[in-house]
C-alpha cells in the first residue's frame, strides 16, 4: 500500500506500509535497526518539527530499544524532536518513572537522548490542550452506529497539533474499549481531553467489553476516535509492535501511516495475543505485573478474562502492590462497580458522572442485568480484589476482598477448577466454541 501523506507544510512522501516478523516470530534489534532506518531515510523529515506519541509505563514493550533507534536515525535531521507519553487520563508519569520506562538511570535521559524532550500529556492543563475541530451529533451517531447522537470538540495536545509530523510508537493488544489497542487510540485517548475520551470509551461500555474486546476490524469507537484523529494537520505515521507478552521479545514491527501499520499489527496480534480454551473457567487468579498501579489500570486482568470464565464463576484480581483503586478518578468511590444495564436503567441518576469512569466500572463488573423496578442486579461473575485495599473498601464499591496475604500461588494452582494466568492483562483468553 502506497500513499502521499500531506502535512501541513509539503509533503513527506510516499510511505509504503510495510511489515517485518508475523505472529509468534522473533525480530532481533538489528533487524529493527536495519527496518526503521530505511523506512525514515525514505521520507523528507529534514528540518520538520517531529513528535514521538508513546506509550505510558502501563504498556509492555521495548521502549529504550525502539526509542533509542528512532532518535538516532532522527535527532540529526529534524528542526525538533519531542516524545509525548500518551497518558489518556492516567496519572502523570514521575522523572523517575520516566527515566525507568526509558531504560537510562538517574539524570540520564539527555545523555541517552540528547536533544530529545520526553513530556507527559498534560491533560489537565488548559493551556497543553488545543481544539483542531468539532464532530456534531448527527455524525457522532452515524459513528457509533445509533449508541450515541451528542456532539463534541476534539481537543489534543499542544505538541501533537504543532507537529508536522507525528510518529506513533507502540505496542498492540486486545482492548476492552476498541478492540485491539494502538493507532489512532494514541491521539484519542492518548493525548486527548477528558471530554471526548469519556464519549469514545461510553460506547464501548454500551457495546460491552466482553463483545468487543479482540475485534480487528473498525469498530464504533476506533471509527470515532479515526474520525477525531484525521483532524490534525500534520502528518500521522505509526510504527506499531507485536510484543510477545512476558518476554518483551518484538514478534513483528509494521510501519506506515496510523491506518494501516495499526491494520497490519492488529492482525498479528489476533493470533499471537488470544489463547483458546475448551472448557470455561471455574475460578481465575489473574497475577498483575507492578506496571499496573491502581485498580483503574489492573482491571486489564479482568477484560481479558472475562469472556473464557464460567457464569457464576470467579475472576481474583492478584496485585498485593495495589493500595488504591484509582490515582486519579475517585468518582468511582461514588458509584462503584455495576453492570452496564444498571447505570442505562438510572441514568438520571448518574448521568453527571464522567461517563468514563462509568466506562471503567461497567468493564470491570462485566456482564450481568439490572430490574430498574425491584431494584435488583444480577452479576454474571465475581470479581474479587487481593490487594492492599481494605475490605471495607472493597465491599463498598460492589467487589469481593480476599487477603493476598492469604494466597499460595502454587497450591492454588493446583485445585481443581482454579487456574492462575501470570503476567495477566494483555493475552485475551476466549472458549474455543462461540
């Protein structure tokens, strides 16, 4: 596939997407050296303004690798080279963080990368945000397929709109709002404002996580946030990963415009991101890496769970270095866990809510029905928290508490009709039939 890209100066020219491994392959760092330098030698980058959109400390891949390359083979021909970690509304990163996310120790980063600024997504500061434009109602429902008929503003981050060129850098995997993560999701939620991240992860609660979760193709919500991203001036490239989970090993790298190195990474990862059971499970201990701070982020334990587990079964949210259940959006204190039916039914009731914290809620508490005149929710599975939020907490937002104190990982394992999945939140588990 060859196409122009238009910038908002003159054109890059043609970038061709191209794609090297395949699902369950190995791509060495020279073979990334030699993929990536080609494809940016190809291109007019001489003199732009170029920003890096990546991934936050939530996403597993090679960064300092991929990071380190892109600034060698740019650093010396761009007018400027900016890295923006596409936080969404996560919490901010630290130095610290950054640095460790990076792979350079303490007061490193500018001998790693000299001349490279590394930035948040400041999206609760007005004056990091810029609107590039409007969808209106009437689009926004031919968007979402009739889930949702209300305008809004697309507003993105004051780097991203400035550059000539952005380059998306990351992974890809199973997601429970889009389907499969990574392209445009970089600018939308990635460096959006909360309003219109709030909209797009609304109509996945609508759709259900357990309905979308996997799907390669355009969904509602991929259409909306392709529709907000296509706004922007400059040029929008991608380079996209398959990351074997656990490893870190790359299994395939595409690069080309956003569309298609998403299209072609996307469906790598559909094979080497999904494993097939036979038989449902009975009980899940889901073990979540540190990289997952709060429950907002670790509930990626559940998502991806959640379509392989029993009805009447039991998904446990292992994650004894979890103290709180989001850094960032306590709303979810006042509603809690709930179905999406449950929230539909009373929307009067909760409708000033930011809907993406009714979003979250909705993903974590799976299916399930709510009679709006007895009152009465029915839960398809149980989710149970073993973390160091306390119990009382636990049972005050709809959820089950076990001590982690408490849990033998081996001796789990070995019960009949408990299985523990480590490294949990990026494979999607599915029965086999249906």
């Amino acid at each position: 596939m060859a196409s122009v890209v238009a910038t908002s100066q003159t054109p890059i020219g043609p970038v061709d997407c191209e794609l090297i491994g395949g699902a369950h392959q190995h791509v060495d760092q020279a073979q990334v050296e030699e993929f990536l330098g080609r494809k940016l030698a190809a291109l007019d980058l001489d003199g732009r303004n170029v920003v890096l959109v990546v991934p936050d400390g939530t996403r597993s891949m090679p960064l300092p690798m991929v990071a380190s390359i892109l600034h060698r083979h740019l650093i010396d021909r761009v007018g400027s080279l900016t890295a923006v970690i596409a936080l969404g509304t996560h919490s901010y990163m630290e130095p610290d963080e950054i640095e460790q996310m990076f792979g350079v120790g303490p007061g490193e980063l500018g001998q790693r990368y000299p001349g490279m600024r590394i930035v948040n997504h400041e999206w609760a500061e007005p004056d990091m945000l810029v609107k590039v434009g409007e969808i209106t109602g009437e689009r926004i429902a031919e968007l979402s397929q009739g889930r949702l008929d209300v305008g809004a503003d697309i507003v993105l981050n004051r780097h991203v709109v400035e550059a000539d060129v952005n380059i998306v850098v990351g992974p890809v995997f199973p997601h429970e709002v889009v389907g499969i993560s990574g392209g445009n999701k970089y600018f939308i939620p990635g460096v959006a404002s909360q309003e219109f991240i709030d909209m797009t992860h609304w109509v996945g609660a609508l759709i259900t996580s357990a309905e979308i979760i996997g799907t390669t193709g355009i969904t509602p919500v991929r259409a909306m946030i392709n529709e907000g991203a296509r706004m922007l001036t400059g040029a929008r490239l991608a380079c996209k990963l398959v990351v074997e989970s656990g490893t870190g090993e790359v299994e395939a790298v595409a690069f080309g415009e956003v569309e298609d190195a998403w299209a072609a990474a996307a469906a790598i990862a559909a094979q080497s991101h999904v494993t097939y059971v036979d038989e449902p499970f009975q009980r899940v201990v889901s073990c979540m890496m540190p990289r997952y701070e709060d429950i907002w982020t670790a509930a990626k334990g559940f998502y991806k769970l959640e379509p392989a587990v029993a009805d009447g079964g039991e998904v446990i949210i292992y994650a004894p270095h979890v103290t709180e259940v989001s850094e960032t959006h306590h709303e979810i204190h006042e509603v809690g866990y709930h179905c999406r039916d449950y929230f539909v039914k009373q929307w009067d009731q909760f409708s000033h809510v930011h809907w993406g914290v009714l979003a979250h809620s909705t993903h974590l508490r799976g299916a399930g029905s709510y009679d709006a005149e007895t009152g009465e929710e029915k839960l398809r599975v149980k989710v149970t928290l073993a973390t160091q939020i306390p119990r009382e907490v636990c049972e005050s937002i709809n959820l089950g508490y076990l001590d982690p104190d408490t849990i033998d990982l081996e001796a789990m394992a070995e019960e009949p009709g408990t299985v523990v999945i480590e490294n949990a939140g990026e494979v999607l588990y599915r029965l086999r039939e249906g």
